[in-house]
C-alpha cells in the first residue's frame, strides 16, 4: 500500500530496531544468495528478454490508446460540466474537481477520516465536492472508489474499514516457505477479501459515474515492461457489468496498486507482473494534458471561442507526514538502509507536489484559473506500533483526518522545501512553543 513501509524505524531501548521493510529487503538478499547456492527455481517461468522486447511496443501503444479515451472522457466531462453551468446560469461560475489520493499504506485511515470530516463542511467555497477525476495510488487506491461515487455511505464504508483493521488482512509466510517456495514475505488474501466485498458493491455506481463522463484512475507498476500502468477503473466498471471483466478481477487492479514489492506478492494481470504503484509515483495526476498537445485546452479553445476554461481545482489528500522524525542512528546500523529509503520516498512525494504547485502557477500566468490545494499528516507523525495494521494507530489516524477534514484552514498552497526548511523550522519552533507552554500552566 506503499513502496517499503515509511515508518522504517522505531525507538527500542535507546536503540533503533529495523522495520518490516528492512527485514524483507535483509532476508531477500539473504534468500537470493541461498536459492543460488541451492539452484531453486521459481514456481513460474519468467518471459524471455525475446518475448519481452517483442512485447514492449504493442504494449505501450495500448497504453498510449488508453490515455487518449481517458482524455476524450476528460473533455466530454468538461462540456457536461460547462452546459450544466449554462442552464443554470452560472457559466463563469464553475469548477472541475480533480481528487487525488497518495499512498501511505496503513496511514490511509487518515485519508479516509479526513474525508468524512470534509463532507461536514457547509462553506460552498470549502464544502466537499461531487469529484469530476479521482486518481489513487497505493492506500489511495483503496479510497479512491469510495471517492468516486461520493455519497455519504460510501466515505463511512472507507473510513469503517480502515478503522476495523482484520487480523487476516495479511499472513506471514514462515522463513523456510519465503526462501524455497514463495516470492514475498506476507500473503494478503485477507486483503483481497476485504477490497472485493468493499469495492465489489461500489462497480455498478461507479460504472453509473463513468456514463457521466466522471473518470477514475489508478496505477501500479509492470516491472516486466518497467512502466507505470494507469488503469482506468471507471471504464472497466462498465467491462465489468457487461460480463466481459469479472468482479474479482476488477478488484485485483486494486490490489496490484497496494501491493508493497517483496511484503507482498506481485499481482499477474495479462501474463505482466504488477506491484505497488508508489514504487514510482507516490502521487497520480500530470498536468501537462491540459497545455501538451494533445492539448485539452486546444480542444476546448477550438470548442469554445472566447470561452474561459473552467476554474481546475485540484485537491491533494498525502496519506503521510511531509517530513519525519529525527532518529538516533551509528554507522553500524543496519537499519541506515530503511532509513535513506523512507527518506527517499519523502523527498519524491515532495518533488511530485513541488511539480503540481508550479505547473498550476504556470497555467495561471497563462490565463488559466488553478486552483492547487494539499493537506498532510502532521510533521513527524509516528505511529506507537510497528504492526503493520494496529487498529489503535489507525483509530488515532483516522481521528486525526476527520478533525484536520473539519477544518478548512487545513488546506495548503505552498510546498515547503526540504534544501530551506523555512516553514519546518517555525512550524518545529511553534510545537516547541506550544508544549513549554503546557508544560507550565501545570506546575
């Protein structure tokens, strides 16, 4: 539901133990050096590098077919949305909603909380919107259904679930099966279970939100073909009710999406193997469709002379803190590996905002109205267990997204820089502050 957990360490007795994500990534070293010495072979043969490179061009043009529907789907959205705000009389009045949801793992209780507590907002300014494009990456992947369709129900449904976490959500394989038999060192049928009897009841609504022009995007990663993999769910719902997709493998596309490489096993859809989509993006949205040919602002000029854009409002849900806690580390530490890979995820989630934020201020010094909006975890939020899914951290994440989703002020514009820690710094100086404060009005 991440690429390697983000937590990658924790305090123990003035030491640092390592995560989940640094055990796996020790024993898989460990195993490859035993599986060579031992000559396993894996259960599947693996496509030859012929096949691949036979492969690799139709399966790119695929990919390049699949966008372009998606933008057609895109574009018809628009026009809806412009000759609704027509017959309304509000023509220079309107916004096209873009959803997008970050990975983050167990801390997509979070994002989910956060959801409800915005669907409280009354404001119209602020209010919770019916979304036009939801995208979901990882965790977010995982809301991103509940998103879509939007109703009340269906926010409780994502939040509930990530709050009553089930203990057979993920299974540990043993140490012997993971070196002989298996390719990851948890199993999550439980998982899967549970995404198809949530998302599952969600296709014929979502299929219904994609007549509607209204899109939804997820993403995983082909490392056969090395290349991100978008999937348009809101099209595949409609495959699904015309029998042509089967419900369960409608939802495997989610679980390929939150699938943490080497935690758990690698999803096959069409003969390609698929892991966690964080594992190159920890965030799914390019803003370079609307201005790149082929340009949907091209399209609408053409449609619409004289016409403005519609206002794009884009709001960013990171299932994660943007910057995490020193910890005591010496050179002798193992564990230095789980952190630089913690430290490597941050800084990418930061770079992909840092990327939205600028190109919306580019669109606007072109004419566009953009309107770019983020909210995060709290700096430095840890969780007290290093369970994988400990339901009382997931209860106190999920706490926190409904009272920070309550709150409008919990918007953000501006995405700090890690090289200038300017406003991690006062932000530090601001808790340091706080807690003295505290602290004396005990006494």
């Amino acid at each position: 539901m991440h690429r390697p957990a983000t937590r990658s360490v924790l305090a123990h007795n003035g030491r640092m133990r390592p995560s989940l994500a640094l055990h796996s990534v020790l024993a898989t070293l460990s195993a490859g050096l035993l599986v060579a010495a031992f000559g396993c072979a894996s259960k599947a043969k693996p496509p030859t590098l012929e096949e691949l490179e036979a492969a690799e061009l139709p399966y790119l043009n695929r990919i390049i077919d699949e966008a372009a529907v998606t933008r057609d789907r895109i574009f018809a959205r628009l026009e809806r949305d412009y000759a609704d705000a027509v017959a309304a009389g509000r023509a220079n009045d309107y916004a096209f909603d873009v959803l997008v949801l970050s990975g983050g793992g167990a801390k997509g209780a979070f994002g989910a909380g956060f959801l409800v507590g915005w669907g409280e907002i009354t404001d119209p300014a602020w209010k919770r919107p019916q979304f036009d494009l939801v995208t979901g990456v990882s965790t977010g992947s995982l809301i991103a259904p509940m998103a879509f369709v939007g109703t009340d129900a269906a926010y409780r449904v994502a939040n509930e679930t990530y709050r009553n976490p089930s203990p057979d959500w993920v299974k540990s394989r043993g140490l012997l099966n993971v070196l002989f038999n298996e390719q990851s060192f948890y199993t999550n049928d439980g998982l899967f279970d549970t995404i198809c009897s949530t998302i599952g009841p969600q296709i014929p609504a979502i299929a219904e939100g994609a007549k509607e022009e209204r899109t939804l995007l997820v993403a995983a990663v082909n490392v056969n073909q090395g290349q991100t993999k978008v999937w348009d769910m809101s099209q595949l719902a409609g495959d699904v009710q015309r029998g042509a997709l089967s419900p369960r493998d409608y939802c495997q596309r989610f679980l390929a999406s939150a699938s943490i490489p080497l935690v758990f096993p690698p999803q096959v859809i069409d003969n390609n193997l698929y892991v966690d989509g964080s594992t190159t993006s920890d965030i799914l949205i390019s803003l370079d469709t609307v201005r790149n040919a082929p340009s949907l602002l091209d399209r609408w000029t053409k449609a619409h002379p004289g016409v403005p854009f519609p206002t794009l409002r884009l709001w960013v849900i990171a299932n994660t803190p943007l910057f995490v806690r020193p910890v005591p580390l010496d050179t002798s530490d193992l564990v230095i590996l789980g952190r630089s890979l913690d430290l490597s995820v941050q800084a990418a989630l930061l770079s992909q905002l840092k990327i939205l934020q600028l190109f919306g201020e580019v669109l606007r010094h072109e004419g566009l109205d953009v309107q770019f909006r983020f909210v995060a975890m709290p700096d430095g939020y840890t969780q007290s267990s290093d369970e994988m899914f400990n339901k009382g951290d997931m209860d106190a994440m999920s706490a926190l997204g409904v009272e920070m989703g309550r709150n409008p002020a919990s918007w953000r514009t501006q995405v700090p820089s890690p090289l200038v820690p300017t406003e991690r710094r006062n932000s530090l100086e601001a808790h340091m502050k706080s807690t003295s404060t505290a602290v004396e009005s005990t006494r």
